[in-house]
C-alpha cells in the first residue's frame, strides 16, 4: 500500500555569501539589475570572430572561455561603462559600411562612357487646350457615328416603303415581349392561360402564330384587307391600317369574340330565369378578322378570364351550404343575398359567328359595375396570391404550410384555432358579402334621407366615412337644432356591415340592428326626442332656469307604441313659474305650465294657514301650434323670456 509522503525542498542558493556576522547571519551579494545582468551577458559576445576563424580554432574553444569566465568578474567591475567595448565595435562595423557604401555609389554613378540625351527646352502644357482637343476628336467620332446611323435608318426606311408586309422577326420579337411562346415541330405555339398561377380552369389556352407571307405565297385567292394593326407599332390602340401584319395569330373558337361577367340584383322575383345575358349585339364582332393580332389575342385572355372566373363561381356555388340553395343555370348563377332579393352573375360571350343579326339585350337599370369590378379583383388577388409568397419560403421545392401553422405546435394550439386558420372565404361567399353590405348601404342611406325630409326640427346631419372597406362602412350622425348648434348637439355613429347595423350613442350606449330598416328608423326617432329634452335643459342654464327633474323613460300616459316617452320640470329664476315638457315619439312635443302661489286656494277650516297658497298651481297646456318661433328651441326661449318678465 503506497502512502503520500510530503517532501520539503530548499531553494539552491544562487548569491555569493558577502560576509558572516558573528551570530552566524549570512549576508548575500545583492543581485544584478537587469542592465547590468545584459550587460554582462553582452560582454561574452566577440565579434570579432568569423566562421573560419571558429574552425581553425576549435581546440582553443575551451581555453578561452575558461579565460573569459575569470575575466568576466575583474572587466565588470574595472570598466567605467559596461558598454564601452561593444560601442567601438559597433562604429568599426558603421565604419566599413559607410565605406562600402561609398565605393557603390562611385562604381555606380560614375562611369568611363556617358551617352547622356542632349537637353530640350520644356513645352508649356496649357490643360484647357488639352480639353478643346479632345473635344474636337470626340466630335468628329461622334459626327461620323451619326452619319452611319442615318444611312442606316435611310436604308431601312427604303425597304420599309417598298416592303408591303413589315419585317416578320420584328413583330415576331414584340409578340415574345408581352406573350408566352415555344416552338413545337416546325410551328410557333403561345400559351394565353394562366397556369403559371395555379389556374384550375382546363382551357388550355393556346394560339398558333405563322407568317402571313408564306400563306399568301401557298394560297391561291386574293390577298385579304388589310389589317387595322400597324406593323411598326406593338400597341394596339392607335394602329394604321395602311399595313397588313407579318404575323398571322390563329386562337381557338372557344376563346374567339368577346365575353364579359354581367351581376344584376333583382329583387321580389322579377324575371329570375328569363334574363337574356347570354349574346351580344353580333355587330361589334363583325370584323375581328381584321383586328391586330395584339388586340385579338388580349380580347382571346379576357374571354379566357372570364370563363375561368365564371367556372370558379359555379363550383363554389354547387359545393356550398346555404340557407337557400344557389343555383347554377345555363350561364348563370343565382344566390340569394337578403330576403327578398337575389344577385345573378351571368357570363356573357359571343362569337361573331351568328347568321342572323340578333338585337342587344335590353339595357337594366340595376346593373352593377362595382360588383363586377370585385370579381374581377377577387380572382387576380387569388393568381397574385400563388405567385407571390410572403418570405421566407424555399427557392425550390413544394411550398409547405402557413407560417401560423407552422407555430402551432410551439404556441400549444387548440382544435378551434387550428378550424380557424384552415378556413378560407370563397370568391362566392366574398362577393355575396360584398352584395349585402351593398343592399345594407342603400337601406341606411334611404332610411336617413327620408327622415331628414320627414322631420324638419332637428336637423339631421350624415356624415359618411370616404374610407370604407368592401364590406364595412361607417356614418356619422349629428342632430341639432338650426341656430342652437352651439347649445345642444347628439351625435351617434351607426357601422353598416353585412347583415346587420351597430349603433354607438352619444351616452356610450351601443345597441345592435338586424337588416330591417325598420329598426334604424325607429332608433333615429327615439334619439330625436331624447335631444329636445338634452336641448331644453342646456338652454334653462342659458336662461338661469332651474332644473328640477327629468326621466326619459316616463311611466305616466299612454302607452308609447314606439319607444317610451321622456319628459323635465324647469323652474323659473325665482321659483314662481314651471315648465313641465313632454316628448313622445308617436305624439310629439307637450308644453305645460304651472303658476305659484296659487289663485285657486280658498281656506277652509281644514287648512288654515296661508303659507299652502305658495304651492304651485295645476299645469296647463300650451297650444304649441300658435306659439311664435322657428322651432322647438326658439319657443322655448320665448316662453321662458316672457314667463320670466311677467
């Protein structure tokens, strides 16, 4: 068994003892400093010795440095400076550099033979004469290339005027800038889908493109009209006609004519399913023979567009779920947007192709643009959606999930939430919403517009909101009396959304409407007489009328059968004269006043004492139709000035 043993070890002692005391205390020699230690070390160096010399005297290697190590001691201390050796060897060395140098520079800059050039004068440079030489060659380089330019376009022009068709590869190369081409066997093919964006619709989309010279060349009848297209111009409007094309464009007689997406909203029933969408009045197509190609193949995409918008509608409409079914008839789709009230999306096309000359649909008035304007908007969000991806998503390779789905896990979500994030608004249900707010807008507009001419005193002040959302919009309502603006205003904003109407009062109330207009207008009503009484209030403070009561919610009376009827007592400066108002929604507004004391109080012998006469009076009824004012305010201000002064 091995044990730890701990073994002390002294230091060695490296001091020379200088001197010993008589108690036995050794006293060391102080070490050397560190220059002197250097200089010391320095001392051994000889360089005075080279490499031949070390060899031929090997052997007395060991005796000289037994002589220098004796020495060391004696030369460290008899030398004034430890470096006075190393100096005079130091300037030895300098001294035969200096000479070496010197014996360089002689055999270099002094030589037997000198072909030195014969000195010039030196020219005067002038910068500015400098910039007007390089101007003058940039010049004439310039004018010489404008020359070859305009010889150039010279000669082009000549064959251009001489050429009946333009150049074959110059439209061909305009047709390549704006349109997808490949080349399949020995013809040209384009492509006018939109499969690049995740296009669903199986049309493919294709147009062949071949040159019109060689058809003329092969065919033996005579050449056709010219076209409206201009060979020059890749622009389709504001094209001459006094060039054909070089580029024949040949499109599928599926996507021939001219198509477009027609919404109407017809309500009660009217005429559902004899609307005639279906044509076109055939003689704007009568000459799409003659169109440029340019113009033939943009209206072939927007038929193209427009079937496949057409065709994403009707699928989304057989698959949906609602109340009441939609229906998908022919070229068109039928949905029902509110009670009562249907919204019918037809696609129109027509060919040109028709024997007999048919007449145009007869012109509708509910014929909305705005709604046809959002579908178009709805399916190209959905082909920008597929090529534009928010980043970072991979450069190759399918796309995965959203990145809300992707955090699913981390963020611990639940059933509801990951229902949420998968569902999506279809372009039906999206337009259909759209069609809603639509109707709710019209119904709240109408609604304010007639009460407003209804009911003269208050005003009614609508403030519509310019930015609203397809689906969302707001109005402000102020009511106020015409010249007591500044007394007394209520305002209250109602928020239009789909199905139904939110209304924020004045007091910070918010009260919820289906989509009856009903209910708006009875809600209006209702906050025009709760403003009279507010209004009266604030002008007795004007008028140092005290106020003593109110309740907008009276409990004496008949039965409202709109609303409750509310009411306030008002008394005079001095308390001889009240005011009692009355506003109800169905009757409108009652004035009563009462006097103190009162002139009907006879003492008996039950009451006695004189101090009862000082109650006020009963009230009477004002005849408010003969009073003298603008409005309800202005009479009232009246009243209380002459009831005060009398």
């Amino acid at each position: 068994m091995a044990y730890s043993v701990n073994i002390s070890i002294e230091a060695p002692i490296e001091n020379q003892i200088q001197e010993i005391s008589y108690d036995g205390q050794e006293i060391y020699q102080a070490p050397l400093t560190l220059s002197e230690n250097l200089a010391k070390i320095a001392q051994k160096i000889d360089f005075s010795k080279t490499n031949g010399d070390e060899i031929n005297k090997e052997q007395l290697e060991s005796s000289e440095k037994n002589e220098e190590d004796q020495k060391d001691s004696a030369s460290f201390q008899s030398s004034l400076w430890p470096w006075d050796s190393i100096r005079n060897k130091l300037r030895n060395a300098l001294t035969e550099v200096c000479v070496l140098a010197d014996v360089l520079a002689i055999a270099k800059e002094k030589n037997y033979m000198v072909l030195d050039p014969v000195p010039q004068e030196s020219v005067e440079i002038k910068p500015m004469m400098q910039v007007y030489a390089r101007k003058k060659a940039l010049t004439g380089a310039g004018n010489l290339i404008i020359h070859g330019a305009q010889r150039l376009q010279n000669s082009q022009a000549e064959l251009a005027k001489n050429r009946s068709t333009p150049d074959f590869h110059i439209e061909l190369l305009r047709l390549r800038q704006n349109w997808r081409l490949k080349k399949v066997a020995n013809s040209i093919i384009g492509d006018l889908s939109y499969r690049t964006a995740g296009s669903k619709y199986t049309q493919t989309g294709m147009f062949e493109v071949t040159k019109a010279e060689d058809e003329e060349r092969s065919s033996n009848s005579p050449p056709a009209s010219p076209n409206t297209g201009s060979s020059t111009s890749g622009q389709p409007h504001g094209l001459s006609n006094s060039k054909a094309s070089a580029l024949r464009v040949t499109i599928p007689s599926e996507l021939q004519g001219v198509a477009y997406i027609e919404v109407l909203c017809q309500k009660d029933q009217e005429d559902l399913c004899s609307a005639n969408i279906s044509l076109l009045n055939s003689s704007a197509n009568s000459s799409s023979t003659d169109m440029h190609w340019q113009q033939k193949l943009e209206a072939a995409q927007n038929v193209l567009f427009c079937k496949e918008l057409f065709s994403q509608l009707a699928r989304e409409a057989v698959h949906l779920r609602a109340p009441i079914p939609h229906m998908v008839v022919g070229n068109q789709i039928m949905a029902t947007v509110l009670p009562g009230i249907q919204l019918i999306i037809g696609l129109c096309h027509s060919t040109g192709n028709d024997k007999k000359p048919t007449a145009p649909p007869p012109h509708k008035s509910d014929h909305d643009h705005v709604l046809e304007h959002s579908l178009h908007q709805l399916l190209r969000e959905v082909h920008h959606k597929n090529t534009h991806h928010p980043l970072p998503h991979p450069s190759s390779g399918p796309l995965g999930p959203s990145k809300r789905r992707c955090l699913a896990g981390p963020t611990a979500a639940d059933r509801y939430e990951l229902l949420e994030m998968a569902k999506s608004q279809t372009l039906l249900e999206q337009i259909i919403q759209q069609a809603q707010h639509f109707f709710m807008r019209l119904r709240t507009e109408y609604v304010l517009d007639t009460i407003a001419k209804e009911v003269k005193d208050p005003l009614i002040v609508s403030h519509w909101n310019a930015l609203n959302s397809p689906t969302q919009s707001c109005v402000k309502i102020n009511i106020l009396t015409h010249g007591y603006d500044s007394v007394c205003r209520t305002s209250l904003v109602v928020h239009v959304g789909e199905k139904s109407l939110k209304c924020v009062c004045r007091d910070g109330r918010v009260m919820h409407m289906s989509y009856e207009p009903q209910e708006l207008r009875d809600l209006i009503f209702c906050q025009i007489y709760q403003h009279q009484i507010t209004a009266v209030q604030a002008l007795a403070k004007c008028m140092g009328w005290q106020f003593l009561a109110n309740s907008s919610h009276l409990g004496v009376g008949s039965v409202e059968p709109l609303g409750n009827a509310s009411s306030c007592i008002l008394a005079s400066p001095i308390g001889d004269r009240m005011i009692a108002v009355r506003c109800e929604p169905q009757t409108g507004v009652q004035v009563s006043i009462a006097h103190s004391p009162r002139k009907d109080f006879f003492p008996g012998q039950l009451v006695r004492e004189r101090k009862w006469e000082n109650l006020g009076g009963s009230f009477k009824e004002v005849r408010w139709d003969k009073m003298e004012g603008k409005n309800f305010l202005n009479k009232m201000e009246l009243l209380m000035a002459s009831l005060t002064s009398s």
